[in-house]
C-alpha cells in the first residue's frame, strides 16, 4: 500500500470517528472549548500516513463573559465560584450588573461545568468600554479559594502590572497568569460605575473524566493564542565575532 493509499484510509477513518463523536466530548457543546479535544487524536492518523510525526497542537478558544455595570456607583463583581454562587441570585453579582457569555450559550452553563471540569487559565484579555475605562484597566482582582474545611486563602492580582508590555491599546489589557478554577474558586474584583468589562479567559487544562469513557485522557491541554507582540519586528543582532559555531566552555 502506497503513501496515498495509507493517507486515504485514515482519512476515512478519522472522519468515521467524528461523525460519530466516538473520541470527543463535542456533543454536549464543548469542541469549542477544546474540553474533551486532544489535538493528537485528530491529527495522528493524517500525520503519520504523510510522514510527518509531529502533532499539531490544539489552540484555545476563549471563555467570554461581559459585566455590564447599568448604575453610576462602583460595585463588587464576581467571576465563577460554584459552590458559592452558582445558586446565588445573579450568581452573587448586584442585580444592576448584566452577565452575557459572549461566546454563546450562557454564564450560567460556564459556571456549572466547572463544578465537574476544572479548569487552568493560562492568558487573559480584559477589555474595557463605557465610562471610567482607564481606572477599571488598573484594578486589582482578588483570586479566592474557599475551602470545605474552612480555610480561605485569597491572591490580589493586580491587572495593570501584568500587563503585556508589547501591547499599546488603552482600551484593554493582556496578561499571562495561570489560575486554576473549580467548584471552590472565584474572582472578586472592583466593576467601575457605567463601565463595561469583557474578560476573555483562554483555558490551557481542562480535566474530564468524560474523556476516559471515550478512550481519551481525562486531562487535555491546549496553547493560549499569542495577543499581543504579533506586529513586532524581529530582533537583529549585529556583530563581528563569528558565529559559525558554538562550543561549550
């Protein structure tokens, strides 16, 4: 069997694999998420019959979710906290704050599924519009952890000192920080008066005991998008020693 004859049959066989979603955990919405979505699962066969062994690498796609603030005082805002919120009226938010999952579907179903997927996010963007954009930009966010025992532990993450330094927009902010979210934890952070904060979170782990039933692994991973930096023009570095070579001292 040739090169071309290997490469058509795994090809037809990965799409029989995904008519019937028999490796994801796509049906119940989550491909976009990539939750259940292991890259090398869908490339292995196409790679390995053009003879190419590396893997493409899953990228992520963003969890979306815009708190709208429709009065003129400052209020307290929350981000996920199942345990704590997810029965909570407007998951523990002041009722003049507007939630809206940006990516689909709603904020209700992100902050269920973290009660049975945890997740790691790896980058952040914070996007700001309205009123008083500058000072929502410079908040600092509090990361709390509240345990069944009684221990609380609580990380100020303050959003303008993290900020990527290749990044000039004064409208929105990007920042690397990896955080890890279950049914225990939250973000408490300061939403400024008739602003409007999106924040869009770009998972890199998510855990599914899904995924095992359907012969994958329980833990999946993907790389956060590059943000910011992307015009940047590559660095040229001049000399006049040789560098044809690199030895070892």
């Amino acid at each position: 069997m040739n090169n071309s004859e290997k490469e058509l049959k795994s090809y037809i066989a990965s799409t029989e694999r995904m008519s019937g979603f028999d490796s994801y955990d796509s049906a119940e919405g989550d491909f976009a998420s990539f939750d259940d979505y292991n890259s090398a699962e869908g490339y292995d066969d196409y790679n390995s019959a053009s003879g190419n062994s590396a893997q493409a690498e899953a990228v992520s796609a963003p969890y979306v979710i815009q708190y709208q603030n429709t009065t003129t005082n400052d209020v307290t805002a929350i981000f996920m906290g199942f345990n704590d919120y997810a029965f909570a009226t407007n998951y523990g938010n002041p009722t003049a704050v507007v939630i809206t999952n940006l990516q689909g579907g709603t904020y209700g179903r992100l902050i269920n599924q973290s009660n049975n997927k945890s997740f790691v996010i790896g980058k952040w963007r914070f996007t700001a519009s309205g009123s008083n954009i500058t000072s929502q930009l410079t908040q600092t966010l509090t990361l709390n952890h509240v345990d069944a025992n009684g221990i609380v532990t609580q990380v100020p993450i303050n959003m303008s000192v993290l900020k990527d330094l290749f990044q000039y927009s004064t409208d929105a902010i990007d920042v690397t920080r990896r955080v890890t979210f279950d049914g225990n934890s939250f973000f408490t952070f300061t939403l400024k008066a008739s602003c409007t904060l999106a924040i869009a979170a770009y998972p890199t782990v998510i855990s599914s005991t899904k995924a095992v039933l359907n012969g994958g692994s329980n833990i999946n991973t993907a790389v956060a998008p590059r943000l910011s930096g992307k015009n940047v023009a590559p660095v040229i570095i001049q000399t006049t020693q040789d560098v044809r070579g690199i030895t070892k001292g």
